[in-house]
C-alpha cells in the first residue's frame, strides 16, 4: 500500500481552526515566499503530477542536516491513490489564468457583465452539428415566422434537460436566436396591427379582434413571452451560461405583452443565473419600461390606459374626503366594463384590477434610484429618462422635478400660485385656475455638447409622456419648448402628435370629469386647447399632419358644432380610404397569384393581412366619425339647407360608413334612414359578377306625428 508522509510544516494552517490543514499552494507561479512550503516540496508536488498510477510511494519530509536534532513536529499517514491526489490538486490549486481587468467603481458595471467568468460548461460540443440534417439551425433566421416556429420545437423536445439540442447551443448561438426574436423588431414583420389602437369597440365590430385576447394584449407577444422565458429558465436549470443581451430581450417581451408582474420572476431567473447584477444602464433602461409600461408598444398603443387617475393619487400623494373618493372609486368601477378586460391584468380572475393599480406604486423605481447613486453607476440620459416617465406613471412630478431634471439636467420648474388664495380654497373651490409655471435653467449645470446627460430628442418624448400622464399640458409644452431652444433640438413629428392626441384625451370623459371632481381642473382641456395645439402645430412648426391626427380634429370639431368644417375635413380624406381599399385588393391579388405558383415569400404573405388591418382600422375611424356627426346633429337644430341638401350628399358619399339606422332633424320633423343591403344579380353569363351594396330607405315622420306615437 502506498503511504504518503505529510509533515506538518508542508501544509498550511487555517486560521481559528488550527488543527485542519490546508494545502497553501500559489495561484500564479510567480517567485514568491509561500507559507509552509520550500523549494524541495515545491518541486516534488510539480513533479507528483506526472507520476503513474502504480508510482512508489513518495515520503516528503523537513529534514535538514543543521536541523536534524530539533524538534519534529508530528507526522501524519495519508494514504493516496492516483486518482484521489488528481482530485486533491483540482479543489486546492486554483486555475493559471490571467487576472481579470480592474474597472473603476465609479463607472456603470463589472466586466462579468460583459465577458462572463469562463468554466467547462460553456466550451461548445464538438459533436455539435448547427448545420446538420437533424437540426436547421442557419435556415430558421431567413423567415421571421420560422424562428419562433423553431423555438416552440426546441421547447418540445423530449429527454434530459442537460441533453436536449436547446441545452446543448453554444452561448453565442442562443443569445443570437433571441435577439432575431426581439419584439420590438419581430412586430415589424410578423404583427399586421403594429401602431394601430385597437380599442374594445373595434376588436368587436372587426376582424382586428382576432390579433388580441380577452386583455386586449396581442396574442402573438404574449406565446412571444412564454417561449422565450420558458427557454432561459431552461438554460440556466441546465447551468448553462446567459448573458445580458438575454435578459435584456427577456425584459422586452414581457413589456410587448403588457406583464409587469412577470418582472420579479425574470429576477428571480437573474438571481439564478449567478452573476449578473441589475447596475448596466442597458439592463435599467429595459427594466424600468418593463416595469411601469413607459412604451407606446408596451401599453398596445392605446394613451388612455397609461393615464394617471386621480384616485391613484388617493393616500398616497393627496388626501380626498369621503364623498370625493366615493366618487372617483364609482368612475373607476365603471370604467371596467363586464364585456372585455381591455387594460386590466392577468389576474383579474381572481380580483378585477387595472394595471394601473400595479404601475401606480413608485417604490421600485425610487429603490433602483437609490441603488444606481450609492454603487456610483452611470446615469446617463436613457437611465434618466426612464425614470422620468416611470416617475410620472406614479404622479410623483415633485420628485421628477426635484431629482432628475434639476439634479442631472439643471432645469428648475417653479410653480407659482395665485395671491390671495388660501390651500382650503384650492383644494375645494372648483373655478381656481392652476397655477403658473416658470421654466429656468441652472447655468453652472449646462451639460456640454457630447456628454452622457446631453439632452436628445428622448428627453423631449420623456417630458410629454411623464407630465401629459398626469394632464400637465401646459407644463409639458412649456418645457419642451425650453429645452428645444435651449439645446437647439429641433422636435420631432411624433412629439407634437403626441401632445394632440393626450389634449383631446383630456377633453372626453371620464379623463375631465375626474380631474375637476379631484379638484384639478386645469388638467381637464378643452376643445379649443386642441385647436390651439393644431395651429401651433401646423402653423409655426410647420408639422404634416396624418390620418390618425386628421381624426382627432374632426372629433374635436364637431362637438364644438362645427359640422359644416367636420364634412370639408371629411370629403377631403375621402380619397385616402379609397386608396387603403385599392392597396388592399391589389394586395389580395398578388398573395393569390404566389400561393397559385407554389412560392413562399414572406413579403407577400404579410402584405394582404397588414393591408386588410390598415383598411379595417380606417374604416372603422370613418364610421365612428359619421356615428359622432349624426349624433351631435340630432342634437342641434340645422338650418334647412343643410338638412335638405348637404346631410344628404354626405350620407350618399359615405355610405358604407353609417349605421344601419340613421335619424337626425329637419325643421318640419325627423328623417330616418334605414340601410337595405341589396344583391345585383348578372344579368348574362358573360357578366357573371356579384356585387353587393348598399341604399337607403327613407321615411319622414312630422313633428305632430312623433307626439302622437306614430313611428
């Protein structure tokens, strides 16, 4: 039997635990003085390694002649196979690798965000075919539709975990199939209903319903969601490594589906993961859009569920009395209608709840905030505008004002209240106007042209989303046009779209309503303040306006009972429907031509559903303008020319656009319009073409008529 004698100044000595010996061995091999171990042991240790398995024992000792009659210290048997001194050297000797670089604490992140810390698991498989039969691993990036088809048949896969081919992808590889399934770039090519609001009353009149589920998310982001998280889970149960681009992906998907709540268990897969700390302002950035929907993609386009409410407010930045929050708490509930649950979470099986109730709470933000200024990360400006929105999602516009603008951009916004007018009296008189606001810039704090905190275009769209969610229109215009000035940015159409579009959103109920219940009514707009936005729109900025903008003046026109300036409007976008329909047939045309010839071309397969969306969401815009015209019309009283002759032609244009049934007034009575759907039958076989229509059946009742019961 071999027999190993250790003496005990060979080994080390573990401190407070003096009688369990350590191996004191080197990381590096570098010429230094090592504790417990001479020259002669060094080189028997290096030498040991290379030994076969039936080697002579080998008896290491301290012996020296000027020593030899000193103390020994006591001498301990080890009995070691070759096998269990290989094993020996593994747990004791660290790995020769170079020293990692050295980063400066005061910047964003560690270098193990970037470069993980290498190890045996992430070396690829030699046997690993990517281009192999059994896997085609190269031909699934060509066709945005095969990805996610060849993602869903990884996750099928049956056998070990350890073992399966979506375990077995090299790091890279992996981290690649999930940037080509990035939601933001996917939806541009697979989702037909990319940029278009589809509200409760167009998924159940149209054949845009059919994109979204019961919550009114597009079902395509949400198995989006679930594949992808589903494959990270499993990647990091089989120890193999993520990397932050994953995570980042991870964070987006949850966003597109409209999931906040999933947030905490991409943490807890972070968690899992090992390394990877929430402080790259990438990672922040993404986090914080995931977590409080700051995006008009995360919110399915729609302004009106990103709104603050005043009864978020309640018991945590103000204090209502009794029957004012009775009050706004019945305007919620009636908001939440029985037939959908459009904007509210996932939950609501169990507790009927708005996602609002989820973004309102700004201690996680607040928490981030804290942490990124005590570990010293970077804040630039996606990191600070980030905050700025998830910060006004909360409406904590005091601390928006005080921490980031002031703070990184230098920039005091001073509010200033009326003279004479006691806090009782604003907070209970209705008519008190809202106070002033005076923009200043902090010239020591100007940030220099290149800087991290330089102002872009992103903080201009930060500004209006932040402040236009809590009804500070007037702020918002403000200070976008301070910082243009200031920094010499010119604003974007988008920006000015925007504000028009959150302008009329306060203009209709219950979004006024609220507000002037909670005592604010300088957030509750007018129609005239969407007037006044459009000229300075159009006029000034010198901005082309589109279709979706076009819509919103129309509205805001006829209820201030400018009908005659609606029907001008409306006649001239006539020609652009009509042109969606012609687009929309010759798209039809082209995919039946390629599914005849038997080619698979992606452009032409999504180009008949995208532009049969783009049709069926303007059609619908139409026909919610011409339900508003006859409605606002039956109100008023018309004068004869426009009863007899206009109302009439406007209704033949537009024909397809109407209700089945058609009422408004004339001064001798009520005509009603009934919608007859008639079939033109062909008339020889050589005209063998059906073509349906519309007319109009007409019956008049007189006033004295209506009184009398009769029609």
């Amino acid at each position: 039997m071999n027999a190993l004698y250790l003496s005990a100044d060979f080994c080390g000595w573990r401190v407070g635990r003096p009688r369990v010996p350590r191996l004191a061995l080197p990381s590096f091999r570098k010429p230094r003085v090592h504790s417990g171990l001479n020259s002669t042991s060094y080189r028997w240790l290096n030498s040991r390694a290379t030994d076969p398995p039936d080697a002579p024992a080998v008896t290491a000792t301290n012996f020296n002649s000027e020593n030899s009659g000193a103390w020994q210290p006591e001498t301990r048997n080890y009995e070691l196979s070759h096998a269990e001194w290989k094993f020996l050297r593994r747990i004791f000797v660290p790995p020769t690798r170079e020293p990692p670089p050295k980063v400066p604490s005061r910047y964003s992140s560690s270098y193990k965000l970037f470069a993980p810390r290498t190890s045996i698991s992430e070396v690829p498989d030699p046997n690993f075919d990517p281009t192999g039969s059994d896997l085609v691993f190269a031909k699934s990036f060509k066709d945005p539709l095969e990805r996610s088809e060849y993602l869903r048949e990884l996750l099928a896969e049956r056998g070990e975990r350890e073992k399966t081919t979506l375990a077995r992808l090299p790091p890279t590889a992996f981290s690649e199939l999930l940037r080509s399934l990035d939601p933001l770039t996917l939806a541009a090519e697979l989702d037909p209903t990319v940029g278009i609001n589809v509200n409760p009353g167009v998924a159940l009149s149209t054949s845009l319903g059919s994109y979204f589920d019961i919550f009114g998310v597009r079902t395509g982001n949400v198995l989006l969601l679930e594949r992808v998280f589903a494959a990270v889970q499993l990647r990091i149960l089989a120890k193999r490594p993520i990397i932050l681009s994953d995570f980042k992906v991870l964070f987006r998907c949850a966003g597109a589906a409209s999931d906040p709540m999933i947030v905490h268990n991409i943490f807890l897969l972070m968690k899992q993961a090992g390394e990877l700390k929430l402080r790259e302002s990438g990672l922040v950035d993404e986090y914080i859009k995931s977590r409080y929907l700051t995006e008009h993609s995360y919110n399915q386009y729609d302004l009106a569920r990103s709104r603050v409410r005043a009864i978020d407010l309640h018991n945590t930045k103000l204090l209502y009395g009794r029957n004012q929050t009775y009050r706004l708490r019945a305007a919620t509930q009636l908001a939440l209608s029985p037939n959908h649950r459009f904007g509210q979470t996932r939950h609501s099986y169990i507790k009927v709840e708005s996602l609002r109730r989820v973004t309102r709470l700004r201690e996680d933000a607040l928490n981030l905030f804290r942490k990124m200024i005590y570990h010293h990360n970077t804040m630039d400006e996606r990191v600070c505008c980030a905050l700025m929105v998830a910060l006004g999602t909360t409406g904590s516009l005091t601390l928006l004002e005080g921490v980031i603008l002031k703070r990184f951009f230098g920039i005091k916004v001073i509010r200033v209240r009326e003279s004479g007018i006691s806090k009782s009296e604003r907070r209970h008189n209705k008519n008190t106007r809202t106070a002033d606001v005076i923009i200043e810039g902090d010239e020591r704090k100007h940030t220099p042209p290149g800087s991290i905190t330089d102002p872009t275009k992103r903080l201009l769209d930060a500004v209006v989303s932040s402040y236009c969610r809590n009804g500070e229109i007037v702020v918002a215009l403000k200070l976008v046009d301070f910082l243009a000035l200031r920094y010499n940015i010119r604003i974007p159409d988008q920006t000015w779209f925007d504000i028009l579009q959150w302008t009329y959103l306060y203009t209709t109920n219950p979004a006024r309503s609220e507000w002037i219940e909670a005592g604010f009514p300088g957030r509750a707009t007018t129609h005239e303040s969407v007037q006044l936005v459009w000229d300075t729109m159009t006029t000034e900025y010198k901005i082309q306006p589109g279709f979706l903008q076009y819509t919103i003046l129309i509205k805001s026109l006829i209820r201030r009972n400018r009908i005659v300036e609606a029907m001008e409007y409306m006649l001239e976008l006539e020609p652009y429907y009509k042109r969606i329909e012609e687009e929309a047939e010759r798209a039809y045309y082209n995919q039946t031509l390629v599914l005849g010839l038997g080619l698979d071309l992606h452009e032409a397969r999504q180009a008949w559903p995208k532009a049969q969306v783009r049709k069926e969401a303007t059609w619908h815009a139409f026909h919610s303008m011409c339900a508003i015209l006859m409605d606002k019309i039956s109100e008023i009283e018309v004068d004869e020319e426009l009863a007899t002759r206009t109302i009439p032609q406007f209704i033949g244009i537009f024909r397809n656009m109407f209700r089945n049934v058609v009422k408004y007034k004339i001064p001798g009575g009520v005509v009603e319009l009934y919608k007859i759907r008639t079939i033109h039958r062909p008339g020889t076989w050589e005209d063998a073409t059906c073509s349906l229509g519309y007319s109009y059946q007409v019956s008049y009742h007189s006033h004295e008529e209506k009184e009398c019961g009769i029609g």
